[in-house]
C-alpha cells in the first residue's frame, strides 16, 4: 500500500509540470534527527527551521526564546545551552521568529524535565489576503499522516496534486514520518464550505496530540492545532464557512465532501 502511494505521488509528480519531483525529498532526514540529538548530549539544544513549501533552511530569521535573541545560521539552526531550559523543568518556553517574507511564527514549546519537545518549526511565506495555508507536522509515527482539503468541486491530497488554478494545491506530501504536508488554498470563496482532514494513512500507531497543524490566513499565523489523542483513522481540523474558519479538531470515522 505505502508503495502504490509512493509511485502515484511520482507519475502524478512526472505530469504536472509546475510541482517538480525534488519537492517530495525528505524535510528533515533521519542523519538530520539523529545530528540534533546528538547536539542536545553534548549539551546544546538546537532549533531547526525550515520552509514549509521547499523545506530550505530558513537564515537570518529572528527567533526570540524567552527574551534570549538568535539568528538562524546557514543551517537554519539556532542553538541554546541545556542549562538554559533546566531552570524549567516542567514546563513551556515562548518563541517567535521572523522574517523578511515571511508570516511571523509564534508558540509555546513544551518543556519536560528541561528538554524541549519539539525542535523542529516550519514558517510559512507571506500569503496574498484571501488565502489559506495548512502544514501538518507530526513524529516518527504514525509513519504517513495525510492531509486533506475538501471544496465544493474538488479534494485535495496525494491523489490529485492539483485539481485547477485558483483554487489549491497539494504543496508537499511526506510518506516518511515528521511532515510537513503543505496545502495552499488559493482563494477563498464566501459562497462555499471548506474542510481540512488528517487521515492517518499508515496506520500502524493511532494518531496522538503529538501531531499539529499550523493554519495561516490572512497574511498571518491564525493557530496551531495539536491533534487529539484518537483511534479513528481520521481527525476533522477545521472547517470554513462564509470566509470564516470553525475549529473542530475531533476524531471521525471518513471525510464528508
């Protein structure tokens, strides 16, 4: 099944000119992960950020963490001692980072016995007023996590990668763990009913808050949902009505169209 998945994310990758196969290369590989934490025990704790479209390094983003003031490097990576974060413990850490270009990231970290969760971010570029974006992220499992955008006359995900210009587009698809999954909707329609889904495709492990889905709109970071903890292949996240978007984050047995 993953392997079926795979070829038709690259036959559909072959005929569509605009979305070129290197698209679908891994974001953060698995020598990357293990490099990060190889950081964290020789007492440093490294922030990775990254394009959600093109999975570039973002450099010289601004990133501010608890007040402490960092530029990403070449890398797109910032670094903090351990000792800053055991002052923590249990707890969570505020960060931002900007960037030319780019719709401002802002969130809380979780902080566990001072160790940082997550480490790993991903920024979105500046959207036109009237557009929407989706990128879900998650861990190691489930191993493929999909994400869904539901219109009036067409389904976004790695089945269709583009249904026609002007409406959205399936940005990134990751078949290997951690994301992202990257949709852009074009234009919002008032008139019509939009929904966003996360289908756990693999399905070896169920679907846990470990997962998220940042929403932009408007040119801006709207919120970052954590999935909830569930058994059910599929979680609805969203849903958009008359421009307005109703978070619903809540575990169902198919997507409605």
């Amino acid at each position: 099944m993953m392997y079926n998945k795979f070829c038709h994310v690259i036959i559909v990758c072959l005929t569509i000119c605009c979305i070129p196969c290197a698209a679908f290369s891994e974001c953060w590989d698995v020598s990357e992960i293990s490099q990060l934490a190889f950081d964290e025990l020789d007492g440093a704790i490294v922030f990775s950020f990254k394009d959600a479209v093109s999975c570039l390094p973002v450099t010289e983003a601004i990133v501010n963490i608890n007040n402490q003031t960092l530029t990403t490097d070449a890398g797109g990576y910032v670094k903090l001692p351990n000792a800053y974060f055991e002052s923590i413990m249990d707890g969570t850490a505020h960060i931002k980072a900007t960037k030319d270009g780019y719709c401002t990231f802002e969130d809380n970290i979780q902080v566990m016995v001072g160790t940082v969760i997550n480490k790993r971010f991903l920024m979105s570029k500046r959207l036109p007023i009237g557009k929407a974006r989706f990128i879900l992220q998650w861990e190691e499992r489930p191993k493929d996590l999909d994400l869904h955008l539901v219109g009036k006359d067409f389904h976004i995900s790695y089945r269709n990668m583009k249904v026609a210009a002007q409406k959205a587009i399936l940005d990134r698809d990751d078949v290997n763990s951690y994301g992202p999954e990257t949709i852009t909707l074009d234009n919002i329609v008032p008139s019509d009913t939009y929904g966003v889904y996360v289908h756990n495709y693999s399905g070896e492990t169920p679907i846990s808050s470990d997962a998220q889905v940042s929403v932009y709109k408007d040119n801006q970071l709207d919120k970052i949902i954590h999935l909830p903890d569930t058994k059910k292949r599929y979680v609805k996240i969203l849903e958009i009505r008359n421009s307005e978007i109703r978070f619903i984050n809540v575990g169902v047995h198919s997507i409605q169209h």
